[in-house]
C-alpha cells in the first residue's frame, strides 16, 4: 500500500517540478526579450550596451555607461524600457484576470472584459480625451478618468448583480452586459460629439503601448502585483470553485467571500491594464485557454504562469507591432487580428475532439 | 448525532417544512425518502448548510449547525449532490485530492498520509484507473464514483448522499451502496441519503425517514415504515411486497 500511494506522491511532484521548469524557461525568455528588444528600434543598440545602461542605473553604477553616450542611454530608459514594462504588466494582468475570471463564472470563454469593466474604463479615457480637445486647459490625465471609469462601472456592475445580498454568475454577465451596451452608447455619442477630432478617441480605443512613460509603470506596479498576489492567494479555493459552488463549499470555501474578493482584485488589474493601454483582447482570453490544456488545470499554478505568459505574449506583440511595420499598428489591433484566427483554430480542433 | 426540532422553511409565503422533528442516529444508514415536494431537498439543504433556517434548530453533534464555520462543516460533513458539469480539464486525481483540502487548509501541503487515504479511497472507489483522465471525458456515471472518492477522502463522520449515484449503472449502484454500509459498520460512519429507489432503500437503509407534505409521516427501521399501506397513501402507488424479495408495483 506505501509503495502504491507513493506512486502519486511522485506524479504530484513531477508535476510540480514541470510547472517550475515551465515559469523558469518563460522568465528565461522574457529577460532574453526585454534585453533583445531595448535594444531594436530606429536607433541601433548592441546587447552590451543596454545591459550595461540597465545594470549601471538599477546598481547606481554610473561607470558602467559613463562612455555610452547620453542620448542611448535616455532611449533606453526613458523609451523603450518603459514601454517593454508597461507591455509586460499589461499582459501578465489580463493574462492573470482572463484565468480568474474564467473560473469564477465557470466560463472557459469569459474574458476579463465580460463584466464591462473596460467599456466603463474606455468611457472615462474618451471623456478624457474630449474634455482635453474642447473644454479644459491644463489636461486631465487620461489614464486616471479610465481608472475612475472602470471603478465606477464595477460598483455598478456588482450592484445589479447582487440580489438579496448574493452574486450569481449569471446575474454577473447580464449585468455587465447592461452596463457595457449603456456606455457603448456614451462613447459613440462622445464621437459623434468631437467631430473632427475624432481619430485622437479611435486611436486610444485601439490599444496602444506606444509612448509609455515610468508614470504609466508606476501606476500599473504597485496595482497589477498586488491584484496578481490576491489572485494567486485563493488559487486552491478557486480549483474547488471551479467545481461548482455547492461543491465548492462542502469543501469548506467560503464561495461568496471568495468570489467577491477575487472579482475585485480581477476588476481592479483589469481597470489598470486599460487605463493604460487602452483595450487590448484575447490575451485573456488564449493564454489561459492553452496553459489549461497543454500544462494545468490547477489554478494554483495556472494563476501566475498565465500571468509570466501573457506578459512575454504581449511584450513580442507589442515589438512586432513597433519593429515590423513602417507605420506603427495598434498593439490591440495586432493582438485581436492574429488572436482571432488563432482562437478559431483551436475552438474548430477542440469541437472535433468532443 | 443529528436533532432536528421545531424547523420551518418557507419559500416566499409557501411553508415547505412544518415543525418537523427528526433524529437521526450515529452510525447509522439513514434516508429521506418522499414524492415530488414533499420537502426532502429543502431538508438536506438545510442539514449540509446550504440554506439557513429561521425557526426551529438542528444540532449536530450536539452543538448547532449554524455555529460551524464553512471551513469546520467540511471536517465533519461531505456532500455528494448532483453535481453541475465543469468545464475545466482537471484530472481526476486533482479532483479526488481536492477532497484534503478541509484538513490542509489554503496553504498546507499533502502529506504522506494524505497520500494513502486517497489512494485507498480510490482503490475503493475504483477510480486508480482514470487518475489521469480529464473530468471533461468521462461519463457521468464514472463522474459520480470520482466525486464519491473525493468525499470519502474527506474522511467525514457524516455522509450525506443527494441522489449520488443516479447516472451510475446497476452494477456500480449496488458495489458502492454495499461498500458505504461497510464504511457505516465498521468506521461508525453517519449517512443521510435521498433516494428514489424504494427496493435499494429498504435493503440497505437502518432508518427511513418517509415525508410526505413537509412533515415526517413516519420513521423507523424499514420493515415498519416502509408498509404497503403507507407506500400506498405517501405515493399514491400500490404495491405488493414479497417477503425477501421486495416490491413489486401494481
């Protein structure tokens, strides 16, 4: 009987060392990246160079780049790293609310924009934008009427949705439907509205990672790490929620305290993510979908691999997007056109299979 | 074990459970039985905590049930209901082990022992065979002895079975009621199940408790409460019952 149960000990374990392997080579990949792409753009960088920019001001070692000319290493720093950050968060949090979502409405198709968090956050940047084209002198920041937006449109949504003191799955979704529709409505009015003027809403409304500054990171660190911790926290309780909420709980989760916490700090990563970079699909959406069937189901891993995927996912698109073309395409158009495609493939295979 | 006083729960304005009064033994094989409304599902949902009650009280183990926690409830209790489908490819050993994770906590890691409860739970359950198969790919019947593993890995002193083996063939259905009265007699396991079948009942129940409009109507060991008669007046069928046999349905 030992030798037999220790037979799955050691798949447990196995699998265990899998996932590190997996999270490790990823990470691998991702600092190989960053250094890779810092250095790509109008202005040649050589590897060293850009190691050397990176270590000297992260150790406060100005020797190291003192020879490097001033000019290189303000692309470095001040252009190009702070987008490729930006990028990186953006997909490691819609990556990790796309996961937790999913689980939480037991919807493999759900995404972190079914609740309409990121209509609610794109109205806010369009307010914005207008507000800045027609009315104010000193400009409103953008990024801070998406984040209000989206906070606001989450309290909204949660409100609806709760009846008698509970938050059903299926009240959600409709609810963010509601919501979404109402402020679609708004945005198109807001256009409508600027006239002219209107490409400057259509751009943002694309999602784009270009011109990204320390500001965009500093506001999208602190918020997207804690949410992404708060996730992984509860990664065994949402394995039981993914059962069911009765099963759920007869395994001791509390369902409701849970599910309210995490759809929280999923909304909160989802409302920075878009407050910075506009709205960006299918990261959500395809990274968890083949982490799922290709590695684990086990929120409790899945959770941060999304997170350390999505962020490389991302952060290639963004340098294609930026690198390949003469004329820069959004990110989020880039995304969605080879997401799409890709997404079908695997729905059409995943159909036959059944 | 468990004591049922003075409970009534209504929907809205409509009174599903009256001043109803049970006991049900410690180690004991007990079932609700009753027709279509007769208030067995609202019962069960109050006994696991499903829903709460706001007149009467149940104690289990002589404290009440609503003073457990979530956490403390899931020690002591496991619920195999009819279960929803998921949608998400676990295999089902993650699912069985999921059944640890009362006594492990968020955090805790599964330990040796662990390891061999589930193992013997599964050997039991007859599950070793698809521990790698995805939850996603097996039919319902294998889905009910999955979940009845991940129950019993629970170890609880209380099973409570909600039509648990409804999609499973006749075979499986007799091989695992046989083996839960085994886990009565000999670890002194409760269980309080729902079931529909009248000859299983009867064969393998100690207690049935029979409800009929939101009352108990009767309870006791099989052969008194489960008469010709009373079959006849709950269900409204007739029947014929054949000594060692069983019943036959007119």
């Amino acid at each position: 009987m030992v030798s037999n149960s220790y037979v799955l000990k050691e798949k447990l374990h196995k699998n265990r060392n899998k996932m590190l392997i997996f999270g490790l080579l990823i990470s691998l990949v991702t600092v190989f990246c960053v250094l890779f792409f810092v250095s790509k753009g109008q202005a040649e960088l050589s590897f060293s160079e850009v190691y050397r920019v990176i270590i000297g001001k992260l150790m406060n070692q100005p020797h190291l780049f003192s020879h490097i000319k001033p000019y290189k290493a303000a692309i470095v720093m001040d252009i190009r790293l702070p987008r490729i950050i930006t990028a990186l968060l953006v997909g490691f949090g819609l990556a990790i609310a796309g996961t937790v979502f999913q689980s939480l409405l037991m919807n493999p198709l759900a995404d972190p924009y079914t609740i309409g968090v990121s209509t609610g956050a794109a109205f806010g940047a369009v307010l914005a934008i207008y507000l800045n084209l027609y009315y104010v002198t000193t400009p409103v920041s953008i990024t801070l009427f998406a984040f209000i937006g989206a906070l606001i449109t989450l309290g909204l949504v949660l409100k609806i949705a709760t009846q008698k003191g509970v938050i059903s799955t299926a009240n959600l979704v409709l609810a963010g439907i509601i919501v979404s529709s109402i402020l679609s409505a708004g945005i198109s009015f807001i256009k409508y509205a600027s006239g002219e003027d209107v490409a400057a809403i259509v751009n943002w409304l694309m999602g784009s990672l270009a011109s990204r500054s320390w500001n965009h990171v500093m506001i999208a660190l602190p918020l997207i790490l804690l949410g992404g911790l708060i996730c992984s926290f509860f990664g065994s309780d949402l394995n039981a929620i993914s059962l069911g909420e009765r099963q759920a709980r007869s395994l001791g989760v509390d369902v409701l305290k849970v599910r309210r916490i995490l759809l929280v700090a999923a909304a909160l990563i989802t409302a920075v993510c878009v407050s910075v970079s506009g709205i960006i699909g299918f990261v959500g959406l395809v990274i968890p979908h083949l982490l799922r069937h290709g590695l684990s189901t086990d929120n409790r891993y899945l959770i941060p691999l999304s997170g350390l995927t999505g962020g490389l996912l991302l952060l290639i698109a963004d340098n294609i997007s930026r690198l390949m073309f003469v004329v820069e395409v959004p990110v989020g158009v880039m995304m969605t056109l080879i997401g799409g495609p890709f997404f079908i493939s695997i729905f059409i295979k995943r159909n036959q299979t059944m | 074990m468990i004591k049922i006083k003075n409970i009534e729960f209504a929907y809205h304005t409509e009174l599903i459970l009256k001043d109803l009064n049970v006991d049900f033994g410690k180690g004991l094989f007990s079932t609700i039985i009753g027709p279509n409304g007769s208030g067995k599902t609202t019962l069960m949902n109050l006994l696991t905590k499903h829903k709460a009650y706001k007149t009467g009280s149940i104690h289990i183990n002589k404290q009440k049930i609503e003073s457990y926690s979530i956490e403390s409830f899931a020690k002591v209790a496991a619920v195999i209901s009819q279960n929803e489908q998921i949608k998400f490819p676990f295999t089902c050993l993650d699912v069985i082990l999921m059944g640890r994770k009362p006594h492990i906590g968020k955090f805790g890691k599964y330990n040796d022992d662990d390891f061999e409860i589930v193992h013997d739970v599964m050997e039991l359950t007859d599950t070793l065979c698809f521990q790698d198969t995805l939850v996603t790919e097996i039919s319902g019947g294998e889905f009910q002895r999955v979940m009845l593993a991940q129950a019993l890995a629970q170890e609880p002193e209380i099973l409570f079975l909600d039509e648990a083996f409804s999609a499973m063939d006749l075979a499986y259905k007799l091989h695992f009621l046989k083996l839960i009265k085994k886990l009565v007699e000999e670890k002194n396991m409760t269980v309080i199940s729902v079931m529909h079948d009248l000859n299983l009942a009867y064969r393998f129940s100690d207690t049935i408790c029979v409800m009929k409009d939101g009352i108990v109507d009767g309870i006791g060991q099989p052969c008194h409460t489960l008469t010709e008669g009373r079959i006849k007046s709950v269900f409204g069928v007739d029947v014929e019952y054949i000594p060692e046999k069983g019943f036959l349905f007119l």
